[in-house]
C-alpha cells in the first residue's frame, strides 16, 4: 500500500470516475501485467503498457497535482482503462514501481532545435531511429491517428 492515506483516497477517487467497463478493463490489463516499465518519483507514478498499438501507451498519475493522463486516444470519458490498470498497480503492486533516475544531462531546448538546417534535422532523426525506433514508431503511429 501507500505511505499515505491521502494518496490511496485519490486513487480510490479517480477509479469511482471511470466507467464500469473501463473499470473491468483496467483491473485485466493490470492482472496481465502488460506494464513494460514503471517508475515512480515523489508521488508521481509513470508506466509504459503494452496496448493495441504498435508502441507502448505512456501513462502517469501525479497524487500531488491529482492529474492523470495517457497517449491513447480514448476520450469517451475522464479515465481510460491505462490509467485505471496504473492505479490498480500503485494500490494492489507498489513494488513494481523502481524509484526514477534523476536525468543528468537536459534535454536540447525547442529553440536549438528549430534552429537547425533541414539536414542537420533529417540526421537527428536517423540517429533517433537507430537508437529509439520505439519512440520514433510511437510519433509517427500519433501522427497519423491524429490527422484521420
């Protein structure tokens, strides 16, 4: 469980606001155990889980903040199943979750990246493709979804 009652009646919160259904398929999702990763940092609880596309749905619940969100495109209501098979994980299977590394290094700003040539762009985009084909798949799967 929780170190905090606070965090369990925001979770119990969140899972009253999802639909029956998406409340089943929430509670299979997490009885699978589709999580590919979760991680968890002061309160703020992120997983990547396993869905019908071909990359991992993105998923988070910030107990601080009280928000939630995740990269599919469900939006027949406030919960979609993802969200609802995390909160299960955080309430029922706490120790899935490894604590998060502090990244180092910070990512290159909007800004730098704009000002960059179409080829030095169109490079960058081959090494993502080399090194995170994954993350490549999922821009371009969201793309595509985004302009049908």
């Amino acid at each position: 469980m929780l170190d905090f009652d606070e965090g369990v009646l925001e979770l119990q919160s969140l899972l009253e606001k999802a639909d029956p259904r998406v409340l089943e398929r929430g509670q299979q999702i997490f009885q699978k155990a589709d999580f590919q990763e979760a991680t968890q940092t002061k309160g703020r609880y992120r997983a990547l889980l396993r869905g019908s596309a071909p990359y991992p749905y993105r998923t988070f619940i910030d107990l601080n903040q009280g928000i939630w969100g995740c990269t599919c495109l469900y939006d027949w209501g406030p919960v979609c199943k993802h969200v609802v098979a995390l909160a299960f994980a955080i309430l029922e299977a706490p120790e899935i979750f490894r604590k998060a590394r502090t990244k180092t290094k910070k990512p290159p700003v909007l800004q730098g990246l704009l000002e960059l040539s179409d080829d030095d762009l169109m490079e960058l985009l081959w090494k993502l493709q080399e090194e995170r084909p994954e993350l490549l798949l999922e821009f371009a799967y969201s793309l595509v979804q985004r302009e049908e």
